[in-house]
C-alpha cells in the first residue's frame, strides 16, 4: 500500500515564510486525508466528548434544579431567567476569548484551561447559598464553558478527512444530546432524593480530564504547521499515525521549511468580516442565533413550564421534560447518518422548517392540553438539537485554520446572547402573556433560520483547505 507520505507534492509552489512551508502544510493534510478510521479517532472524540458531555449535562442541570430552587428561595420568573442567561453571558466572554487564545497557544492547552474552570466553578455552584451567590458562580462557570464547545470542536474537524466527515464528526457530537438525557434521567433521582446540590457535584467531574487531556492527546497537525511548527507538527502526525498503524516519515525538507518560518499572521476579529468571509460570517451568526434561541429557551424552561404553569409534580414535570430531550437524541442520531448524503445546506433550513412548523401548531391550536404540549414541543425539540450538531461541524469548516477557532469562538459568542436572550424574553413573556405566545416567538425564529439556511454554502466531502480559499 502506498503511504500518504509518498505522493509527489515537492512540485507544488512553496508557501511564503510566514505562514509555513507550503509543501509541508499539504503534505500534513494529504497525510491526514489518506489516514483510515481507527481506534485513535474514536477516543480522540470521546476524550473531548467528555467535556461537551458534561455542557450538556450542565445546560440541563440547572433546568432541573430550578423548579426545586424556585420554591426554597421564592425565585420570581425574571430570577430564574436571569440565573440561566447570566450563564450565558459568562459563555459570551469565554467564547470570544478563548476562541482568540486557541489560534496563539493552541486547541488542546486552551481546551484543557476552559475544562478546568468549568468543573472548579460546578462544584462552588452546588455550594450556593442564595440567588446572587449562584448567579456569581454560574458567571464565573459560563466563562470557561463557552470557551470548551468551540475550540473542541474546531480540534475534532482538523482531525477529520473530507470524506464522511460529518458523520465523523456529529458522532461525536452525539455526545451532548446523550449528556442531556443522561441528566434528565439522573435528576429524575437525585434531585428529589439527594437534594439539588447533587446535580452540580457530578458536573464537577471533568476537572479530572483538564489534568490529563494534554498529555492524552496531541496538537492538531493543521494548526501547528500553519503556525510554522514543523517539527511538532512532525512528532504529533506520527503519533496519529502510529495509532492508525501507519509509519510514520518526515515532513518534505525544502529551503524555506528548514528556514524554521515564522508563525503565520495572528488572526484578527475583523477578519471575520472581511472581504471573501463577511458573507460567510453574516448568514452563520442568524443561524447560530436562530437555533439557540429556540433550542435553550425549550431545554431550559420546559421543566419549569410544566411545573409551574401546568402544575405537575416534580417527578412528572422532569418526565415530561425527559421526553424532548430523548426526541433530540433521536433527531441527532439521524442527522449524523444522514448529513453527507443530505448536505449541510438542505438539513439547515429543512430542520429549521420542521422546528418551526410544530411550534406554530401549538399556538394555533391552543396550549391548554398539556400532552399537546409536550409532544409537539418534542416535536420541534427533534429538529432543533439535530442543528445545533450540524452548526459546530459546519462553521469550522468555512474558515482557514488560521481563524477556525477564533470564528467558531465568535459565532457560538451568538449561541450564548441568543441562549441568554432566548429564556430572558421567555420569563418576560411567561408574566405578562401566557404560554402560547412562548411557543409563537420561537416558532418566528425557526422560520428566521429557514431564510438563513437557504444562504449558506455547501461544504460536504469537501478538504478543509478547498473550502477556505
């Protein structure tokens, strides 16, 4: 068989110094295209599926605890929505910053930083002793978690290939719907059991994972030789290399790779909106705010809903809330076998339209029966959790590896104004309407997605590299 190292780049044009020999940069993607799926892919996905994990677990952790919360410390509805938005808002900064750190220092270090404040700041939540002291620590908590989702995500496409790279990589996102069930089901116990404070103590649990993920895992290969690190990049294609019981050979030596370049330009948030990104960047921020407003806003207060507004038990409302989160495991699931035949663009307003169209049937037919309720808003749940996988495969892939991380960083700074905005105007509505006019504002967003998806730009089986130039 013949290696990926074999095939005859030293013909291409060499890249200016600041970026990275050229040659070497091809031949680090050709060696990573041609590698075939093994072991070590699938726990590269589960090790940072680990921390998206327990996001998901968090995100639905709060939801959980806050109908127990809201008695004990007569929490109003602009408390609870601000409690989950200032999480948020904590994601905003971690996103933005952390996303401009990875494209310095890199993504498995910064990764390893956001996990470990994530975890410490989970368990200073379970000690809360009032509203504004959990408001603080789920702040502070926001800060690295905003940071985790985005950058991982932009470590896990830079590992993929072309081909049947999204199916690669929702299967790792499959991760955060499962971490949203399997909260849903552990707070089914432990709440009513083992108090409030448990659902934040087994958050803490990755703080673990930021002690070991740096030696676990090696740097991306792309990021490395963009940043003229040959050497590196060198070591850590061949462990991967290695792993997938290939053998290792070195790098093309030309003049201006032996030269040791120069990192490549620093990205910069202007960038983003540039000429050949801005309209790139422009459709994918309404599509991440499209979809995170509506799926936050039913994960975060449905439990709420149905205690409160419907007046169900604590177990029954937790079950009912359970049964959106399964439905958007579901709609992952076959998102992630059917996106690469599908393409990205049709699942993006298809999903959008199927989100939408259950939502607009609840406020047309009326809220008043509660398993109407909960199945038609399962329904929407179904559609939405399929985009917000679909979201974190498609931005990285729009963007050179120079700023991959910075824009994914910069369009999940959107999921978190929009997660934060989605329960705040929800609360507001929930005390000065009713909950059928909840169901028509996220049922307007879906459609806003629907417009948005129709603009973006394919990118299945397509090289990283081809779809940035």
């Amino acid at each position: 068989m013949s290696q990926p190292d074999a095939i005859p780049l030293n013909a291409r044009p060499t890249a200016p110094a600041d970026s990275g020999s050229g040659t070497a940069r091809d031949a680090v993607v050709a060696r990573l295209e041609d590698l075939p799926l093994s072991s070590w892919h699938v726990r590269a996905r589960v090790i940072m599926g680990v921390a998206t994990f327990f996001d998901a677990f968090d995100v639905l952790a709060l939801a959980t605890v806050l109908p127990v919360l809201s008695k004990i410390w007569g929490l109003t509805p602009q408390q609870i929505g601000a409690l989950i938005a200032v999480g948020f808002i904590g994601q905003l900064i971690g996103a933005l910053y952390f996303g401009w750190l990875a494209e310095r220092v890199g993504r498995v270090r910064t990764t390893a930083y956001t996990v470990m404040i994530f975890a410490v700041m989970s368990l200073a939540c379970a000690f809360a002793w009032n509203f504004t002291s959990l408001l603080i620590f789920r702040f502070v908590q926001g800060i690295g978690l905003g940071g985790e989702v985005p950058v991982a995500a932009s470590y896990i496409n830079e590992l993929s290939k072309a081909k049947g790279r999204g199916r690669f990589f929702i299967l790792y996102e499959l991760i955060f719907p499962i971490g949203i069930v399997a909260a849903s089901l552990t707070a089914t116990w432990t709440v009513p059991n083992l108090g409030w404070q448990s659902m934040f103590i087994i958050g803490a649990a990755p703080a673990l994972l930021a002690l070991v993920l740096r030696r676990i895992l090696p740097e991306s290969p792309r990021w490395l030789v963009e940043r003229g690190r040959l050497a590196e990049a060198e070591a850590a294609l061949g462990r991967i290399e290695r792993a997938a019981g290939r053998t290792p050979t070195p790098l093309p030596r030309t003049p201006a790779a032996t030269m040791a370049p120069a990192p490549a330009a620093a990205s910069h948030w202007l960038d983003l909106v540039g000429p050949g990104y801005i309209s790139r960047t422009l459709v994918v921020w309404v599509v991440w705010f499209a979809c995170f407003f509506v799926t936050f806003g039913l994960s975060s207060w449905l439990p709420t809903i149905y205690s409160r507004v419907y007046q169900l038990p604590l177990a029954e409302a937790l079950r009912y809330g359970l049964y959106a989160n399964i439905a958007g495991l579901v709609g992952s699931t076959l998102c992630a076998f059917l996106i690469d035949r599908v393409g990205r663009r049709l699942w993006l307003w298809g999903a959008f339209l199927g989100a939408a169209l259950p939502l607009v049937a609840l406020y047309w037919l009326g809220v008043d029966d509660v398993v109407r309720v909960a199945w038609l808003s399962s329904l929407s749940y179904a559609f939405v959790s399929s985009i917000a996988a679909v979201v974190y495969l498609y931005t990285p892939e729009i963007y050179p590896t120079r700023m991959r991380a910075l824009g994914t960083g910069t369009a999940a700074g959107w999921r978190c104004v929009a997660s934060a905005a989605g329960p705040t105007i929800v609360g507001a509505l929930l005390g000065s309407f009713g909950v059928a006019e909840v169901f028509l504002a996220f049922a307007i967003m879906a459609l806003v997605g629907v417009v948005a998806g129709l603009l973006t730009v394919e990118t299945s089986e397509r090289v990283l590299e081809d779809i940035a130039r």
